[in-house]
C-alpha cells in the first residue's frame, strides 16, 4: 500500500497487544494449573498408599462394607493394580490427538469445534480467537488492504478451523456482493454488538474508527472473560479435593462408627 511507516506502527501497538495477553493468560492460568497438578497428586497417592493401609482393617473388624466403601477400595485396588495405565494413558492420548489433528484436517475441525463448546472456557477461546481477527483485520485495512485480503488475514490468525471455514464464507459473500456486516452476522460467529460496530463504519465511511472501538471491545471482553474462568477454577478445584478427602472419610470411617456402634461403644 505504500504506508510501510505506518503499517510498522500497527504492528507494534498488535504485538504489544499480544504479549499483554499472553502474559495475563500464563499468570491467570499458573496457579490453577499448579492446583490441578496438586489435586491429581493427592488423589494418585490416597488411592495407592492410604486407602489400602485401611482396607485389611476393615475388612477384618465390620462386617458388609456400603456401597461408597465399596467405590473406595475397587478404586484403590485400579489404582494399585494399573497404576501404568492411569500414568500412561492421559500421555498416550495426547499423543494420538496431536497426530490426528495433524494429518487429519477432519479431526482438527472437530476437535476445534468442540473446544469451543466446552462450559466456561469455550467462550473464552471464542472472544480470543475472534479478538485476534479484529487486531488483524484492523491492522491490514488501516494499512490500506482491501477488505478481502483482510479477511483473508483472519482465517490465518484466529487459530481455530470452524472460525476460519466461517470467516471464508463471510469472504465469499462479500466477494459476491454482500457487506461486510451482514456477511459477519450470517456466520452467526460475532456479536451483534461487533456486527452493529461493523455495520456503523460501513454506513458512516469510517470503518478504521469503528475498527478502534472492536479493538477496544475485545480487548475488555477478552480481559473479563480470562479474569472470570480463572475466578470459576479456582473453587472448582477447591471442591473438587473436599468432595475426594469426603468420599475418603466417609469411606472409611463410615464402617469404624458403625462398627464401634454395634459393639456398644
């Protein structure tokens, strides 16, 4: 376009952009991640090394064992018994869902499309994803790229292949006549307030303004929504290890009492 100078310019202020949300997104997500990492710990080692030192007992001193004990030692007894398959098998999945998304393009659609369905963080992606497609598509036509190739940007930026396969048809229907707006809105993938924003720049002849304000939108979306799945995780673990330490000491202690009870005691 001519405007190397400035196009440079929008490429700082995207970059920084970028980096800014990597950032909180890496200190957002480190503590739940550690929590996680604890939880799957404490579970490993209730299931290998505590509960089999109680199950003789048990057994031993009261007599038909409830159901949720019952749980609580075949559990154990998996742990024990299979302890390489429970390590090995979340490794071994991983593996083979990063080869399928490699070499099977309908696999990576899927498997993007039903990241955006997961509860909580799902929407999460989504904002991001489409955050990313809006700093892009603001860069390339502030730097004076047509519209088309700017779209064409925002397939390659938003990481996600559902996003993508939608933004080529909102590419093929303003290729054939149609605006931008009403090209984004038949995706059914923005906001109605981004399309209004979208549809506004178009009427008024200032896009790149309306542009700055989707810049602007996103960004806060995008911030809040990290801020609120992180404040989601947080509980969610925390509930998570008191409803294992629970099932653990109604497991164990249910039979002692009842047992004790039936001596008298």
């Amino acid at each position: 376009s001519g405007n190397l100078s400035d196009a440079f310019g929008h490429l700082s202020h995207h970059l920084k952009w970028q980096s800014e949300l990597t950032s909180k997104i890496k200190k957002a997500t480190r503590y739940p991640a550690f929590m996680l990492v604890m939880v799957l710990g404490v579970v490993f080692m209730m299931m290998v090394f505590v509960v089999p030192q109680v199950t003789e007992f048990l057994i031993s001193t009261t007599g038909e064992l409830p159901l949720v004990t019952k749980a609580l030692i075949a559990t154990s007894d998996f742990f024990g018994n299979y302890w390489w398959l429970v390590i090995s098998l979340p490794v071994v999945s991983v593996i083979l869902l990063r080869l399928a998304i490699r070499f099977s393009d309908h696999a990576a659609f899927t498997f993007d499309a039903w990241k955006l369905r997961l509860p909580g963080i799902g929407p999460v992606l989504k904002r991001i994803a489409l955050a990313r497609f809006a700093h892009f598509f603001s860069l390339s036509f502030q730097s004076g790229i047509d519209i088309l190739s700017c779209i064409d940007t925002g397939q390659r930026v938003v990481a996600n292949r559902l996003l993508a396969d939608s933004l080529n048809t909102a590419r093929q229907s303003v290729q054939g006549g149609s605006s931008l707006s009403a090209a984004l809105e038949a995706t059914g993938q923005f906001p109605r307030l981004v399309v209004r924003m979208f549809k506004v720049g178009e009427d008024s002849g200032k896009l790149a303004e309306s542009l700055e304000n989707i810049g602007y939108f996103y960004d806060r979306e995008v911030d809040n929504s990290v801020q609120t799945m992180i404040g989601m995780m947080e509980p969610a673990l925390t509930v998570m290890i008191g409803c294992i330490v629970l099932w653990v000491v109604v497991g164990v202690m249910g039979p002692i009492y009842d047992s004790f009870g039936s001596l008298g005691i």
